[in-house]
C-alpha cells in the first residue's frame, strides 16, 4: 500500500515539474522574441533615417539636372553613341564620375557632404545629454540615366536615379523614375 | 484491527498525501506561472511600444510626403498657412492640420489606439539662394572637376589621391535647398525625429 502512495506521490509531482519546464520553456522563447523584436524595431527606425537620406539624394540630383540639363544631355549622348558603338566608354565614364561627385556625401567639399554634416550635428543635438548617440549617415547616387519610351506617335522619357543611403551602417536603397518633357 | 479499520486508515492515509501533492504543486506552479506572467506583461509592455513607435514612424513618413509636394515659395517664405493632414489609422481616417507660424508647424493630436501622437515640423534653409548683387557662400554650388589622369606612368585610376580632383568650373545656384525636420511626440522618452532635404522643382 505504501508502495503504491509513493509510486503516486512521485507521479504527480514528476508532472507538475514537466508543467513547469514546458512553462519556462515557453516563457524563454518569448523573452527571446521579446528582445529579438527591440532590436527590430530599432533597425526600423534607422531604416526610415537611412531612407530620409536617399530622399536628400535624389532631390539633390534631380536639381541638379534642372538646373544643368545640357551638361547631363552631353553624357546622355555619350551613352547614345556607345549604344550605337561609336562613343568612348572611357570618356563616359568620366564624365559620368564628374556628374554624380557632388552627390556622394563622401566626397569633401561638396553639397552631399554639408547635407551629412548638417544631418550628422542636428541628430546629436536632438539626443538626450545624457546619453549621445554616435550617428553616421551617408549617402550617394549611384546611378542617374534618361530612359525613354517609344509610345505611338511620341516618346515618353523619365529620368531614372538610383540611390542609397545608411544611417549607422543600415543601408537603403531607392530607385526614383521622374517623368521629364524634354524640349526638342 | 479489523479489515474496516484498516481500509479507514489507508483511505485516510490517500486523503493527506493528495493534500500535500496539491499544496507542493500549487507552491512549484505558481513559482513558475508568476514569473510568466511577468513575461507576458513586459512583452506586451514591448509590443505596445514597439507598435506606437512603428506608428510614430509612418506618421512622420506621411508627413515629409505632404511637406516633399507643399507650395515651395510658400514653404520658404513661411506663409503656407494650413496645410490639411489626412492619415488612415487603424481606427478610422484622421483629418487633421499642420498650422504652420511661419517656418515651424505644428499639429492638433492625433490618437490612434490609446496613444496620442504630436506632430512638430520645422523648416530651415541650409543652402540660400545666389544673389547676383550681394553674393554669399551659402548658395548651393555644383562643381565640375578634372578627373583626368596627369601625364607620365599610369597610375590606378581613380588615383589614390586623398584630396579631391581639382576645379574646372562650378556652377552657384539661385534657389534655397530647405530642410525639413519633423518631429513626432508619442508620450514617450524619446521622440521619433527625421530629417530630409528638399530643392525647388517649381520650374
């Protein structure tokens, strides 16, 4: 008879520990997703600033060809010319690099570079004294070309801008296409 | 003793471990089930959280697209009034404004679930416009520079020159380059800020 009330005594207290551990169990896999979703939702946050940066980009390069649109048409025509294999990649290729220079934030002296340094100050000014965050943003063109389409009886032409920036080392990329009317 | 007695006895026996056992359980789950609790409070402490500062975002997101498409002369001259604030939450559509005063604004609160989110923006100039007359160096100037290679031995290209290429010929612009600063206040320590800049496409 004893026997048997230990063997029972046993039994239940062995399935309250199974209960327990199956809780605890569950209670470390929500206190890992807990923390694995913080650490989301701040990338998120550095995300949407990295974003903010590609915007500045792209405003910056779709006026500086408002601005020169017959100095971005030379290059433009470089392209041409090589599509139909008459041009020179090499000079393309320079000019090309003297076009985006002013909006790589990397590069000293240029108006990329005062935008990154506002960005960079204004972002360390708005953190708490206590604790001030260090922020890094940068952020570049990589690509502008004209694309145009054939439609009937006209050609519809959008300036296409590849660009991308990072906040903290969180990278975004973003591709803008513009409708232009291009006087003939 | 008699077989009753003995059967009372072992009944009686089962009856006192059984408390024991519930009493032992009780004490071992609940030293489990509260910190669980515990857990779950805090998560759902984080997830609130974290899902009004997902709000707070796509609000300031909204609003540097209503800023990106607003009257650019209006903008920069401080005189573009109200400007209408309309947000799908998920309670319904929020019509709202931003009151501009000049180059700040600043809106009515809008409260989506239990939270009320400001919303703050200020508009500065970093880049001014060239003037012909009284010329100044915060205009924003686009260079031309010479990225050709010198004569002699070649030398990777680009060349591994620090400074940078020298200039050609550079180009003073005559409009502002504005930034647009917004920022949103959802009860939080910390508010969620961004930054974006902002050229003039008028024409």
């Amino acid at each position: 008879m004893m026997n048997r009330l230990m063997q029972r005594r046993g039994v239940a207290i062995a399935i309250v520990l199974v209960f327990c551990t199956a809780i605890l169990g569950l209670l470390t896999v929500l206190m890992m997703n807990t923390r694995h979703r913080r650490g989301a939702q701040s990338m998120q946050y550095e995300q949407t600033r990295a974003l903010m940066a590609v915007r500045s980009a792209i405003q910056l390069a779709i006026y500086k060809y408002r601005v020169l649109p017959s100095e971005y048409y030379r290059i433009h025509q470089m392209a041409l010319d090589i599509n139909a294999g008459t041009g020179s990649s090499d000079e393309f290729n320079l000019t090309r690099m003297i076009w985006l220079y002013d909006f790589q934030s990397k590069n000293r002296g240029t108006p990329a570079a005062k935008i990154k340094a506002h960005l960079e100050s204004s972002a360390l000014a708005g953190g708490a004294p206590d604790k001030v965050p260090a922020v890094s943003f940068e952020f570049g063109v990589e690509e502008f070309d004209l694309v145009s389409r054939s439609l009937h009886g006209y050609t519809q032409d959008f300036l296409r801008i590849r660009a991308w920036g990072s906040f903290n080392g969180t990278r975004k990329t973003m591709e803008e296409l513009i409708e232009v009317k291009i006087t003939e | 003793m008699s077989k009753t007695d003995r059967e009372m006895t072992a009944g009686s026996c089962r009856h006192g471990v059984t408390l024991v056992e519930i009493l032992i359980a009780l004490v071992i789950m609940a030293l489990a089930i509260l910190p669980a609790i515990g857990a779950f409070t805090s998560s759902y402490g984080t997830a609130t959280r974290q899902l009004e500062e997902e709000i707070a975002l796509k609000l300031g997101e909204s609003v540097v697209s209503v800023l990106l498409t607003a009257n650019y002369d209006q903008l920069i001259s401080g005189t573009l009034g109200t400007l209408p604030l309309n947000i799908q939450t998920p309670d319904g559509d929020f019509s709202g404004a931003l009151n501009f005063t000049g180059m700040t604004a600043s809106s009515s609160a809008v409260v989506i679930g239990r939270a009320s989110y400001s919303v703050s923006v200020a508009v500065s100039t970093l880049f001014r416009a060239q003037n012909i007359e009284i010329q100044h160096d915060d205009a924003l100037v686009f260079s031309f520079r010479n990225f050709e290679l010198p004569p002699g031995p070649p030398v990777p290209f680009p060349p591994p020159d620090p400074l940078p290429p020298g200039l050609v010929a550079t180009y003073s612009c005559f409009d502002n380059l504005v930034c647009l600063k917004v920022r949103v206040d959802y009860g939080h320590r910390e508010a969620i800020e961004l930054e974006t800049f902002r050229a003039d496409m008028s024409q």
